[in-house]
C-alpha cells in the first residue's frame, strides 16, 4: 500500500469512500489490495476513509482499516474532526470503544472547540460520552501483568488483561448483565482473588492520586465486589453461573420486584471505604431514605453517578438487567420490555403471576389515553366553529359598515 503524499485521490480511492456507506466488506478488502490505494489517503475535506467509515458507523469497516494501519489520530480535517469525533457522533458506544482501544485520543478539539466526549454531549448521545470519559486503556491494566520493582510475579496472568479491560470499558452496571459476562468469560472468576486485588489497588489510586477520581474507584470498587460474590456461587466443573443468575432474576410475592440486584448495589456501596468521596454520600443521601422496590433504585442511582444523569431511562429498560436497547415486548400485557430472549424466559416465572394485572393496567391507561384525544379533538372542533363564527360576525359587521359609510357619502 502506497503512503499518502496528496490529496488528490485515485480512482481505487474514491471508489472505497463513494462505497463506505453500503460496500461489504469483501467488496471493500478487495479495493484496498489495489497496490496505489493509500490507507490514509485525504478527500478534498482532508477525511480519512477510517473517518469516513466511523461517521457512517461502519464498524467492520474501521476494524478492517484499523487492521490495514489506518492512523486513528489522523488529523487532517478541514474542521479538526478526527475518527473518535466522527464514531462518537455516530451515536454507537462500541464504535467508540474500538477507537479508543485502537489508541484514539480523547483531548484533541475541532474547528468549535470541542472534544469528542463534548461533540456526543451536544447532540445527546450519553453512552458515548461515558465511554470516552470511563476509558481504561490496555496498558493501564496491562502494568499489572508484569513484576513491578522486587515482584517475582506479576499481580495479574496476561490472559486476565484482555477481559477485564473489557468489563472495565463496558457501560452496564446492572449485576445480571455483569453476571452474563463473567460467566462469558470464566477465567476472571477462576482467578478472582487476584483480579479482585488488581480492582482494589486501582480503587485506591483512584481516590489517593493528585486528582481524585471518585468515579473510577466506585466502578472498580463495585466490579471487585460483583467478582467476589459472583465467585462464590460459581460452578468450576461445569462453568456455570445458572443458579446465580436464577437468584437474581426471583421476583418478591407483592409485586414481582428482585430484590437480590438491589440489595448486592447498596451492600457494594457500604463496603467502599473512601467515605469522604463526595459521590458516595450523594450515593447514601439518595439511596438510604428509598425503601427497596421505591424509585430511585439503587441501580438508577449508581449508573447516574458513573455514567451521568441523563444516561439512564428507567421508563423504558429490560424488566430483568436493565438494559435500555430493548428489543422484545410481552404481547399480552405490553407493559414489561426486554433486551433479549433470555432475558425474557429468566423472568417468565415471576412476569407470568402479574401479566393479568399489568395488562389491566395498560388497558386502562389507554382508554384514559383514548378519552384525552377525543376531549382534544372535541376541543380543537369547537374553537374550529368558533372561528367560524367569528369570521362570519366580522363579515356581517364590514357588511353595515360598508353600507353606513355610502348612506354618510348620500
């Protein structure tokens, strides 16, 4: 592949990025083994097709130009966009995440003065902006895997370093989701006591360095203890995570609330030992009055202190981790939403008891629903006639007035 001297592009160039939007992958590998092709070659914007495939939010396509050597940091933008910008603006959290795991740095400013964590900001989306902002980079943890001064042995395997970076970068709090990804990856509780002391060590580096970051160490704080506890109920032999996971889903007789999720967050925050953080005692002033089951939840809290206020919509998540790109809904109460078919079949046993109820509930809410569009039609009908009325009272009057003004000329 040739390096990039201009920016005046070749035909094999402007074929990738005229096909970035809608070109397969095979389509796109193809073009690129064209020997004049530049991986960083410049349209007359100064974009990069690793620019362009992110803006698109063609995920495949910057793995694929990452793994060809396209400079994440390219920047050449006529307005000072750079390929973290455009994937943030995207409005898709793993885009972003593979930007950053590819090296994207996160304090460069465009042509306005703003960074890519303030760029998703504007056009609200949250996700991305606490991706950026929570980043724990490869080599952070990666530190950990090797002897450090006197060590003979590192804190933490080699093979640890991969996953946990990954749960450490991901957005989700809830503990089943948490739950569904160590059980994804089993080797983190296999060796739980040495990731929970790599977790716990970065906890404290957190709230004791020159700028204290209330906000990593809860995080850490909180997947240390999730790993701990998670641990004990594991199944080596069969590498299974199922009657946990069935725990954590058991909905209470009253109203089908699981209390588990609820009660594992508050004990988590009572075990964080840094009590000055100004972000625990928001945490403890918010939770401690709300009994278990009332709003706000304990995982609304805590995910609005990680990830910010706006990032949560506690309306609309799945009824059994959270999650808020749902996908599923039950088709006989349609009140209850879910991410996923596993998901839905955790809960069935508890939804089962109250879908009677629920669907009452949403029966009800759409005859009122109903009822307040038909007063606004009869509303909006009635100022229609009104109107009417008017305009022919006002015609009347022009009528006489035209008809006094002729008598007065007589």
């Amino acid at each position: 592949m040739a390096p990039n001297t201009s920016r005046k592009l070749n035909d094999a160039e402007k074929e990738i990025i005229d096909k970035i939007p809608s070109a397969s992958i095979e389509e796109i590998k193809q073009l690129l083994s064209e020997p004049e092709v530049r991986i960083d070659c410049l349209d007359e914007q100064g974009t990069t097709p690793l620019q362009h495939a992110a803006f698109k939010g063609r995920s495949d396509l910057c793995e694929l130009f990452l793994q060809h050597g396209a400079d994440v940091n390219s920047n050449q933008h006529i307005d000072g966009y750079t390929a973290l910008m455009f994937a943030a603006l995207s409005g898709k959290p793993a885009l972003v995440r593979k930007m950053l795991c590819a090296g994207a740095k996160t304090d460069p400013v465009n042509r306005v003065n703003r960074t890519a964590a303030q760029m998703a900001a504007f056009v609200g989306y949250h996700k991305c902006v606490s991706t950026i902002n929570n980043f724990i980079s490869f080599d952070e943890v990666e530190y950990y895997a090797k002897p450090q001064g006197l060590e003979k042995e590192a804190k933490l395997p080699k093979q640890l370093v991969a996953p946990l970076v990954e749960l450490l970068n991901n957005s989700y709090l809830h503990p089943l989701k948490v739950s569904y990804f160590l059980e994804a990856n089993p080797s983190l509780l296999e060796n739980s006591h040495k990731v929970q002391n790599v977790l716990d060590i970065m906890c404290e580096k957190s709230m004791k360095s020159a700028e204290t970051n209330d906000v990593m160490a809860i995080k850490v704080n909180y997947y240390s203890f999730m790993i701990r506890n998670i641990a004990k109920s594991y199944n080596e032999k069969e590498k299974s995570l199922s009657s946990w996971i069935k725990s954590l889903v058991k909905g209470r007789e009253s109203d089908g609330f699981a209390e588990k999720p609820e009660k594992l967050i508050r004990q988590s925050m009572k075990e964080f030992i840094y009590v000055e953080s100004d972000l625990f005692l928001q945490f403890i002033r918010t939770v401690s009055p709300v009994a278990i089951g009332d709003y706000p939840t304990a995982i609304s809290v805590l995910t609005n202190c990680v990830h910010g206020q706006q990032f949560k919509n506690d309306n609309v998540s799945c009824e059994a981790c959270g999650e808020i790109d749902f996908t599923k809904k039950c088709s006989a109460c349609k009140m209850v939403y879910y991410c996923s078919q596993r998901c839905q079949k955790l809960r069935y046993t508890t939804h089962k008891k109250f879908c009677a109820q629920l669907r009452k509930q949403f029966e009800e809410l759409e005859k009122k629903n109903k009822d307040a569009e038909d007063k606004e039609e009869f509303s909006e009908e009635k100022n229609g006639e009104q109107q009417v009325e008017v305009k022919e009272d006002n015609g009347k009057l022009e009528e006489a007035v035209e008809k006094i003004e002729i008598k007065s000329e007589v």
